[in-house]
C-alpha cells in the first residue's frame, strides 16, 4: 500500500502527480496516463509514452470518473446518527420498545441523559405507540427517538415533560414539532465537528469528492470551523433555511460564492423551504387522501408552507442572488412549487419530488427546474407507498419519465435517511430493486451513465484535460457493472483538488 498524505491542494501549490496505468471511464478502455499539476488535470496522454510528472502513481488499469457528490445530506445528523441507538432494524413499536430496554438495561449514563436513537420507520408498524411501555423500558431516563425520515421523533414521558409537550397522549410528535425537538438536543460543536471530520473521510472512502449539506442550522458558521480545524476531505454547498434568509441576504450570500478561508471547498448554496412533509409521516401533501385517514383535516398530508408565503420567500432570495432548493414529497406539494418557480422565474430545485403528476413532469425541464431525488428511497419507501398512495405508484419516483422529459437529475441520500454512499443511489436508480426482490416499477430505471451524471456536480462532467482533478478511482468499470454490483463498487482512491483523500493503493 502507497502512503499519501491527505490534505487540499490550493491553487498555485505547483503539485504534480501522475496517474499512471489508468482507464476513463466512458473510454475505450486504452491506458492512460493523467497528470495533475496545481490542482487540475494537465495533460491525458496514452500510457508511458513520456516520462511521469511529480508523484507517479500506479493505478495498474484501474478505472477513473469525476468524483462523486451527494447532493442531499444533512451533515451534522449523519455525524450524530453514528453514535446514537440504531433503530433501524425495528418493524413494531414494541420492537422499537424491546431495543431502549435492552440498551438502558446495559447502560450506565446517568438518570437525566437523554437517550437518542434514530433510524425506526412507522408507516407500516402494526401496533400503535405505548408511551407507557416506552417509560417502563427506559427506567425514567428521557428518551428521544427520531424516525428515519427526520420528520417525526417518539418521546417518552420524561422527554415530553422536558421539551414542553408534557401530557401528550403517545408521544410521537411530528414535523414541526419533531424539528424543534431535534434542533433542541444539546450536543458539544466540538465533539460533532470531530464525528463530522469522520464522516468525511467514510464519505471519501466511498468516491465522494463533495455534498449539499441541507442541515437545519446555519451551516456558514459550522464549516467555517470545520475547515478551520482541518476538515478538507470533501467540498461543501450549503443550505440557507427561511430562519436564516435576513441573516443571510445581510451578509451578502449568494449561491455559488466561495466562502473565504475555506481551503476553497465551502460554498454557499440555495434557499431550503420544506414545503410539506414525508411518506412515513403520512405528512407528504398530496392529491388523494392517504388510505385509513379519509375525513381527518391531514388525510391529504400536509402543506407547512402556503404556496404565497414560498413565493415571497423565493423572491427575497433572488433579491440577493440566492436560488431556491424546495422541498416536495407529494403530488400536490410538487405542483405547488412548480407554480412557485413559474410565478417567480427563480432557479433551483425541488428536493425529492417523490410523487408527480404526469403533467408536471415536463414542467420541472420547461421551468429550468432541477429534480434532486434520492433513488435508494425509493428502495425504503415501496411497501409504505403501495399502501399509502394505493394506484399511484407509477408515478413515485418517476426518473424516466423525468431524464425523457429533458430534466435535469441530481443524486442524493438525505443521510442518515439512506446511507451517504452514491454508488447506492446509482444502484437504485439503475436497478430499482435490493436485496433479490423484483424490481419495482422498472419502465423508470435509467442508464448507468445517466446515473453517473446525476452523481456528478454536473450532468456533462466528465475526466478531461483543464478540468479540476477531483477523481474517484475504482476497481472495476460502472459502465460494465450490474446494479449489485453497483452497489458495492469498490473504490481504490478519491482524489480531491488534485490530493488523495482516500487511497488503499
């Protein structure tokens, strides 16, 4: 194994290095050597016909891509998701309950800790929540669960008394409350800053060169620090949440800057609106009642933010050259923010767009809209969404019929909601199946190169001469490789900036 160090190169730093033995992906497969000078790819020439540059490095026909990017993640969770209860292998409240006696039974934290676990997903639960089988369990210690999706958190009685919702009847508090309870959890910047620079590096180990950090928080702050401290393993776009736009719009942000004294990797990003909720939370705005809630005020999920209230908030944003990032799960909640970038003319996204009307898919390519969807969700959610939005499953997910329609796609995870890991998007995407099932609604399946696209910062990125030397460098060819074996591509080394953060050549 070659050791190297791993840090940012900087503009100007005049390191060289050459990649010697490689293959491009979406080449013919003729070795190559690629050589790095100053952080950006010199010179792509046929292998050994001159002498190496700088470091050589032996890639002994190992196979080379743009680096890769997660363009939806929420940082600071995934951090904290690592040291928290898993809860992720639960199907039942009771179950859910049978993992907080068990750990507190072996824990020695003191009464007033609060116990957090995250990852339980309740759509399809056949049991209701027991808030008194969830204090017997954790002994009077406050105990905070937050649902994989984020947007719902089952609390005990001790921890419904401690953040002001004492006398709830179950316990399981969502949205805006769950929010509120999540953003409440005292935990040192210090230490999250250390899990997150762990993080980073399993991140890079995976090919992931940069991501769209969605935290709710004011993330200038945080990757400042991070950075600061050493934390240069990945390129970071941030989100700006509606709490924050003044603040924001006063300090002159605007998406696409550079933000000074950030090894060059931090970036301001887009306006984040959550506009409705989520498929588990039976909170995603749609169309349709959800089946077993017909006659309640939500049977249609919910709508957190009125549709002339995201048009003023967009329109701010623009006044300060902030483009827009709207979060839409359900049908109608997707129609809403498609009328809202119509209305306003903003650029940007929609985070998720889950569930679509079939004439609305070609909205999202004539609005310049872009559809950031996190495939492996797909994966998660088809049970609770055959029995939640019954008939309409076609229509979830739609990748197809979006790439057809002239969209343009971005890849994401929502981490910790799906693994931080895009050659498990790119799986899902392609396959649209795990774990041996059939797959499910195959006709939206694209094309690994397609995929790969989405997984990029560009759709047109490709490995070239001029262009930035973030790499990802794997064992075999994506473009020769099935869905499985997509999903546990290995990676040999990422590149980022011309300097390995990742390597086990």
């Amino acid at each position: 194994m070659t050791e190297f160090r791993l840090s940012a190169a900087r503009p100007g730093s005049g390191i060289r290095t050459t990649l010697r033995n490689a293959r491009i992906v979406g080449s013919d497969g003729t070795p190559v050597d690629i050589e790095i000078e100053d952080a950006r790819i010199s010179t792509i020439r046929p292998a050994h016909v001159s002498p190496a540059q700088g470091e050589p490095v032996d890639l002994a026909g190992r196979w080379v891509l743009p680096g890769l990017w997660d363009h939806h993640v929420h940082f600071s969770q995934v951090a904290l998701a690592s040291r928290r209860l898993d809860l992720a292998s639960s199907s039942s409240a009771a179950s859910v309950v049978e993992l907080v006696r068990a750990h507190s039974a072996r824990s020695s934290a003191e009464p007033g800790d609060i116990l957090v676990g995250t990852g339980f997903r309740d759509a399809l639960w056949p049991d209701s929540p027991d808030l008194a089988a969830l204090d017997r369990a954790s002994e009077g210690r406050p105990v905070v669960l937050i649902g994989a999706d984020l947007h719902c958190v089952w609390l005990n009685g001790a921890a419904l008394e401690r953040f002001g919702h004492a006398g709830h009847p179950t316990g399981m508090l969502r949205e805006e409350d769950a929010f509120a309870v999540s953003k409440a959890l005292d935990t040192d910047d210090a230490l999250v800053d250390a899990w997150a620079r762990e993080a980073a590096g399993v991140a890079a180990a995976r090919g992931v060169v940069g991501i769209g950090d969605f935290e709710m928080a004011w993330n200038l702050d945080a990757w400042k620090r991070r950075t600061a401290a050493g934390a240069t393993s990945l390129r970071v776009r941030f989100g700006i949440y509606p709490a924050d736009l003044d603040r924001a719009l006063a300090q002159r942000l605007s998406t696409g800057q550079i933000v000074p004294h950030t090894h060059g990797l931090v970036e301001v990003g887009a306006l984040k609106v959550i506009t409705d909720g989520s498929l588990n939370t039976r909170s995603a705005y749609c169309d349709d009642d959800y089946d077993g809630l017909t006659g309640r005020p939500d049977a249609r999920g919910v709508l957190t933010v009125p549709t002339d209230e995201l048009v003023f908030l967009m329109r701010r944003a623009m006044t300060g050259g902030l483009s827009s990032a709207i979060h839409a799960i359900g049908d109608r909640a997707n129609t809403l923010a498609l009328d809202a970038f119509a209305a306003t003319g903003a650029a940007g996204s929609i985070e998720h767009a889950q569930l679509l009307r079939d004439d609305d898919i070609a909205r999202f390519a004539e609005l310049g809209v872009i559809a950031s969807v996190q495939p492996e969700h797909a994966m998660d959610d088809r049970d609770a969404a055959e029995q939640l939005w019954p008939g309409r499953t076609r229509r979830a997910f739609p990748l197809r019929s979006l790439l057809d329609a002239g969209a343009t796609l971005r890849l994401g995870s929502d981490a910790p909601v799906a693994p931080l890991d895009p050659w498990i998007a790119i799986s899902a995407a392609v396959g649209r199946s795990r774990e041996n099932r059939a797959p499910w609604h195959p006709e939206q399946s694209i094309t690994v190169s397609e995929a790969l696209a989405a997984a990029t910062r560009t759709p047109h990125e490709r490995v070239a001469a001029r262009r930035l030397a973030d790499l990802a460098i794997v064992d075999a060819d994506p473009l020769a490789s099935t869905a499985d074996q997509l999903r546990r591509m290995p990676v040999a080394a990422t590149v980022l900036n011309g300097r390995f953060t990742h390597s086990v050549l």
